[in-house]
C-alpha cells in the first residue's frame, strides 16, 4: 500500500473504530441485569442494536423524520428496560447515557497523538453533538475539529454526513481527505463524494467485501498511522 503524500486532512468515524461501542453497551447493560446470563446480556444488545440500526435507516429513507442520537439511544434503552422488566427510570438513564462512557481501543490515543502534529484531525460520528461532547472528556481523544451528523440533521451513509467534513476542508479537494473507519459501509459512504479512504480492522465493525477497494487496509491504527506518515 503506497503512502499518500498528498493528504491534506484525517476524518475519523468514531464508534466502533476509536472506540469500543459494543463492549460499552454490553457493560451498562449488565449494569442493568446483573445476575442475567451472559447469553441474556447478549440478546439485549441485539435489541439495543437492531432498534438504533432499524431507527437511523427509517430517517435515511424518510420513513421517519430526524431525531438525533440521543432520542434513538433512549428508545433503544426503554426497549431493553421493557424486554427484561426492569422499571428503574435511574438505569434506564445511565443505559441511555451509555455512548458518553464509551473506551477508547488499546492503540487509539497514541495514534492520535501521533497524527496530530501532521495532519489536522477531524471526528465524524453519528453520535449526538452532546454524547461526543462527554465521550471526548471521558476518553480526552485529540481533535482538531468534531463533527455530528446531528450538523447535517442525517446519518452516515447519507452524503450530507461527508460533506460536513469537505466543507470544514477549506481549499482541500475530496481527493485530498482520507476518511478512516473500521466499517465498509461507512467507507463507502465517503468514497461516493471522492475521499480517500482508510478500513481498520477491529473485532467489531463492518469487514470489506471483495469488491471493495480502499486505499489502506491496516490491523489497527499504529499501522494506519505507520503508513500515511511514510514520507511526511
């Protein structure tokens, strides 16, 4: 994989590739059910997970008007609470809060840290304005700019999403952003309105297809950050 001189600014998508989404959700479910097996917990995160997918695709279709995170992440938290009778309103707020304490994957704060003098970086996550508010103080991630897709009143794939970070660019072309993330389809996304593109392994996330073609494909982000500094 060639190294790209000519890259000007570095989005990063945020749940899921510098943070571990589905290990956070499943702990404050637990926090919920403590005595649930772990096959119940599991099934509670399919709930949680399918309701916010099922909701953000509904708006992209506009089966739904807009509502941001938030919204989504409460419903989603009631769901759970009515599935597994619990009535507690104090742990339905902390499950629906849980995005705001989300960690940071073992090799994400270094990378940052790495990048960050040579690139302007930039978060772009479906995440409300709020949670990456709280999530950015919990995990103390380094940016130089973040972004909502609650700015765009959409959710990515939508091509609204990326354009918030190509307006942010200035005189930067499309050509000249590298989006990073760890889901195919968030690539994608990205890669219809021209931006180059960065798929990140994780344990969790949205793997390649073979037909896909990125213009990185690294184990983590030491690798990632290894290769687009090669001749900087």
């Amino acid at each position: 994989m060639p190294p790209h001189t000519d890259i000007e600014l570095v989005v990063f998508d945020i749940l899921g590739t510098l943070v571990n989404e589905p290990a956070g959700v499943h702990n404050s479910i637990r926090e919920m059910v403590p005595t649930g097996s772990a096959g119940h917990v599991d099934d509670l995160v399919e709930v949680w997970q399918r309701h916010v997918a099922d909701q953000q695709r509904k708006m992209l279709d506009g089966r739904r008007p807009y509502a941001n995170s938030d919204v989504v992440d409460r419903e989603a938290a009631e769901l759970v609470a009515t599935t597994c009778g619990v009535t507690d309103a104090v742990a339905v707020d902390r499950l629906a809060t849980a995005e705001r304490r989300l960690d940071p994957w073992p090799d994400t704060i270094e990378a940052l840290e790495r990048l960050a003098p040579h690139f302007p970086l930039v978060g772009l996550s479906n995440a409300s304005r709020e949670t990456l508010t709280r999530l950015n103080a919990h995990t103390r991630m380094r940016w130089h700019y973040l972004l909502s897709a609650e700015d765009a009143q959409s959710y990515k794939p939508a091509p609204d999403v990326y354009r918030l970070a190509v307006d942010i660019a200035g005189d930067s072309a499309p050509e000249h952003i590298l989006m990073v993330a760890a889901h195919a389809w968030d690539l994608r996304g990205a890669q219809a309105l021209g931006l180059r593109t960065a798929y990140v392994q994780r344990p969790v996330g949205d793997p390649p297809l073979a037909t896909d073609s990125f213009d990185y494909h690294t184990a983590g982000l030491a690798d990632l950050a290894a290769a687009i500094l090669v001749g900087v």
